[in-house]
C-alpha cells in the first residue's frame, strides 16, 4: 500500500514529507526506532509537523506496547527539544508520544522521569504533566 501510494504522489513537498514520516509505518521495530533514534539531532527535527506525524505513528495505540520503550528515551529529548524547536514544539512532542499509551507501564516511566528530574524547569514539568494527564487517569 506504501509502495504504490509514493507512486501516486506528484507534489514534491507532499512527496518529501511521505518519504520522511514513511518509516514511521513500518512492520519492523528495528526502522521504527531509528527514524525515533534520528530525531536526536537537531537537523532531523527542521520539520516539526513532520516529526510529529512520525512520532504519532510511532506511539500509536496499536504499536503502544512495542513502543513504550521509546517513552524515557522521548522524555531524554525533552530539554533539547525545548532548546532548539518552536514554543509549541515540546507539548506537541509529548502528546505525539504519550497520547497512544494507556498502560500502567507507560505511566510508571513518565513518573519515575518526573520523580528524578526534581530540578525541570517548571514550564516544561507543567507540559509533560499536561500531556500525561490521560495517561495517568488511564494507567488508574
């Protein structure tokens, strides 16, 4: 279906974008979790929209057990993407990753990330709080 929808796509832009969040959609976790390991660089974050696209498919519900591996490494990214992306950015990551997981799992991580980051800036504690909200109410 991938295959011979890139066929279909004539706009360049839409073209671009298809190939970037492609991976995101794959059968393999090993392709999955390096287009998530890419977005440690800056560079591959440029496009936020696009990134955020991926990081849904990634996280979603139904790929929510093989990914909530990615959780911490997602929390990990935080910070820089506060540093480096738009003021939207950060919340967006966040629900892009935490909205697909209902499990008590998920929850615990989250947890235990605000539990050893004591010293976060309270802006981005209260985002990452925000975003979790769902999770935790679901995780009960």
């Amino acid at each position: 279906i991938l295959e011979s929808q890139e066929r279909r796509i004539d706009n360049p832009d839409r073209l671009a974008r298809f190939r970037f969040v492609r991976p995101a959609f794959s059968s393999e976790p090993a392709t999955r979790d390096a287009l998530f390991r890419s977005f440690s660089d800056p560079a591959n974050r440029r496009q936020e929209s696009w990134v955020l696209t991926a990081m849904r498919a990634i996280h979603h519900p139904l790929r929510a057990e093989g990914s909530v591996t990615l959780i911490q490494p997602a929390l990990e990214q935080l910070q820089s993407i506060n540093d480096t992306g738009d003021i939207f950015f950060p919340l967006r990551w966040l629900h892009a990753t935490l909205d697909g997981h209902p499990s008590l799992e998920a929850a615990e991580i989250v947890q235990r990330f605000l539990d050893t980051h004591q010293d976060m800036e309270p802006k981005l504690r209260g985002k990452l709080l925000q975003a979790a909200d769902g999770l935790f109410r679901a995780a009960r």
